[in-house]
C-alpha cells in the first residue's frame, strides 16, 4: 500500500469516528433533555399526588363529621294505636300519676332495649276511651282517663306523647299508618317497634311498606299486647313484649257498650215472669250493693254480664258460655287435659270460655273450630285459672276465667 492510500484510509476512519461521536453527542442531548422533561414531569406529578392527598383527607374528614352530625340524633320510633292497644288497667285508674309511671316504664325498656334514644306516640281517641271506660265501670269519672293521658305526655317525658286524633274508628289508624311511613324514609330512624297487635288490617300495610322499603323488614318491630291475629302472626317481623306497660287482653273501644243492671230489692231477686229461676253464677249480679266493685278487665268495661242468664254472643260465631260446670271425674279431667294440650293451634279461651272473640275465625290465632266435650271445656277453664287476674278479688267480669284467689298461687297441670 502507498503511502497516499494508507493516508486516505486513516482520513475514512477519522471521518467515520467524528461522524459517530457527532451522532452520539446529539442522542446524548436528546436524552439529557429527555431526562429533563421526565423530572419535570416526576415534580408535577408528585406535586399533583400531594395535591390529591391534601383533598382526599379534607374530604374524609368532612365525611366523618357528616356521620357524626347524621347519628347524633338516630332514634327508636313506638307507634301505638291505643284504641285497641291499651294500658294496664291498674296504671289507668291511678289518673295521672299512673300515666307518668306508664310513660317512665316504657321510655326506660325501650331505651334498656334498643340503646337508642326513644320517640313514643300514643294515637287513640281519648273521649271515646273515657266513654268506654267510664260507662263500663273501668273508671269512675271520664276525667281519670284524661288525667291519664296528660301524665303521659309530661314535659319532664321528652318526645313522649299521648295524641287525641278526635272521633272515628279509623282515625288512629290513619295517623300510625302514615307515621309509619314517613319515619321508614327517615336516616336517623333505627328501628320502629309498632304496638297494633290487635287489628289485622296492619298486616296489609306491613307487606306494602316491606316492598317498598329494603330495610322495613329489618327495622320493624311488632309490639305485642292483646294475642296477635292470624294474619300478623304468620308475618315474619321480630317480636317484644312489655307486660308491665300494656294489658294482653282484647279489646276495642267502637264496640257497642252495655251498663251493668241496676240492683234488685230484696223483694225483686227472682226472675221475670216466664223465664226459670237462676242456677248460674252470673245471676249473682242481681243482688250486687249500691256501689258495685270496681272492674276486672277491659272486657267488663265493654261487655256485661246480663242479669239471668249469660249474654249473647258478640263475637263472630262465639258459642254462648256454659251455664254450668258439669262434674267430671279425675281421669276423665286428666283425658280432657291431654287432648287440649295436644290441639294445635291451642283453643281460644275468649271463644269456649266467654263467648265473646274479637276475631273471627280466619283472623284469630287460637282455634275456634274444634268440637270440645264438656269435660275438654272444664280443662280449659282450670289451665286459665293457673294466671292470676290482675283484679284478683275485686273482678266483677262474671265471664272471667283467670284465677282470683291471690293468697295462694294457682296450680300447674
């Protein structure tokens, strides 16, 4: 090789070698602004993602106040319907004091029950109530029952109220019902305990506010006093129970009322022409003082007893009750008492008993169509007897069949 080629190939590679380092520098810049841009890129979003941080914990923290200020004021909503749901008849007869007691023991359970704090509402027509109670006998004057009532609703009771929704059958139901509803929709309500155990018609609204509310099923809670009916019965709501706040017993204040007879004189104690001289027990009203004593039950301030023999039925086919206890023998009681304890569902002892079932046959939850001996009906007045009447010897509800010896405790079978 000359020496002019050996410099030519020393000039290609020395061309070669700048022209690669050139390409490399320029990749090189192209990189470092590269670099450049993605460090921006890296501060602004760092910047941005703080940014989101700061707003995220704002927006938690407002979040927690919010639940805060929507639970401080949950609550327990009681509906009653008084017309048919009633009191003890022992705190009703203490006028106001006995409506301050009733209101304190209920507040208290519930309260106890739910740990939340209570609203009650009472709806019921106060003067239709006093009527009933006052022309039954339940009460002396109409004003004990009013006394009642405003002791309920004490100013020291907070957000306790005993509401007077005036004269009609359905008044009281008209006003729980849309209680109801609204209070469903309500947040802060946690729970509704609803005391109507004695109308059917409840059943009907309870399915509708369950398909349109999700939660209906989970927040209401059936409130029983008098035995629930059929239709309420087979409803699959939870269950509570305050014995010492409400009467278990039936009752309904539009019934027809009855007074008790006036007495007989002595010279007057036998029977009107035509009719036998009386062999039951319910003729003893005949020779009752001046001053009667005061009544048993809430059926005694609705029905009466007649003078000669036992009244007719009220209820919807009640048989009237027997006039007399037929005599049995020991094992013949003891068959009878197998066979009512066996029956399912249990008989109704308004129904064989008194006569006088508020509700029919499909609506009772007790049964009404079995064909009872003598025997089987004196089994079911002595398993009655084993409860104590709450009047004890001062009823005067001649159909009564509780035990009313309270000095010693009635018998188990």
């Amino acid at each position: 090789m000359t020496r002019e080629d050996y410099l030519g190939s020393l000039k290609n590679q020395f061309d070669n070698t700048v022209s690669m380092m050139a390409n490399l520098f320029k990749q090189n810049d192209q990189l470092e602004k590269d670099l450049e841009n993605s460090q921006l890129d890296y501060t602004s979003s760092m910047d941005a993602n703080r940014q989101h941080q700061r707003r995220i914990r704002e927006l938690e923290k407002k979040m927690e106040e919010q639940d805060r200020a929507l639970n401080i004021n949950n609550y327990v909503l009681v509906l009653v319907d008084g017309d048919g749901m009633i009191f003890r008849n022992d705190l009703i007869k203490e006028g106001k004091a006995g409506g301050k007691e009733a209101a304190d023991r209920l507040y208290k359970q519930v309260s106890e029950r739910t740990k939340l704090k209570p609203i009650i509402r009472v709806f019921a027509s106060v003067e239709r109530l006093a009527k009933t109670f006052t022309e039954g006998g339940l009460i002396k004057t109409s004003s004990v029952f009013r006394q009642f009532t405003v002791g309920f609703s004490d100013p020291c009771h907070e957000h306790v109220d005993f509401v007077d929704v005036g004269e009609g059958k359905e008044m009281a139901d008209e006003k729980l019902k849309s209680e109801l509803k609204w209070h469903l929709k309500n947040y802060n309500c946690s729970s509704i305990i609803l005391g109507a155990s004695h109308d059917n018609g409840y059943a009907r609204v309870l399915n509708a506010v369950t398909c349109e509310h999700e939660e209906a099923l989970r927040k209401i809670q059936l409130l029983e006093g008098p035995p629930f009916g059929r239709e309420l019965e087979n409803l699959s709501f939870k269950r509570v129970e305050f014995t010492d706040v409400f009467s278990s017993e039936k009752f309904d204040a539009f019934r027809p009322l009855q007074k008790v007879p006036a007495p007989v004189p002595a010279a007057a104690t036998g029977p009107p022409p035509g009719l036998p001289s009386p062999i039951t027990p319910h003729a003893r009203i005949a020779s009752q003082p001046s001053n009667p004593s005061p009544p048993g039950s809430y059926a005694a301030a609705v029905v009466t007893v007649s003078t000669y023999s036992p009244p007719p039925s009220i209820g919807h086919d009640s048989p009237k009750p027997a006039k007399a206890t037929t005599a049995i023998t020991e094992e013949s009681f003891k068959a009878a008492l197998r066979k009512v304890k066996q029956l399912y569902p249990k008989p109704c002892n308004n129904h064989y008993l008194k006569g006088d079932c508020l509700y029919t046959n499909l609506e009772c939850k007790f049964g009404h169509d079995y064909d009872l001996s003598a025997s089987d009906i004196q089994a079911m007045r002595r398993l009655a007897a084993t409860k104590q009447c709450n009047w004890g010897r001062e009823c005067i509800n001649e159909r009564c069949y509780y035990s009313h010896e309270w000095d010693e405790a009635p018998g188990e079978y």
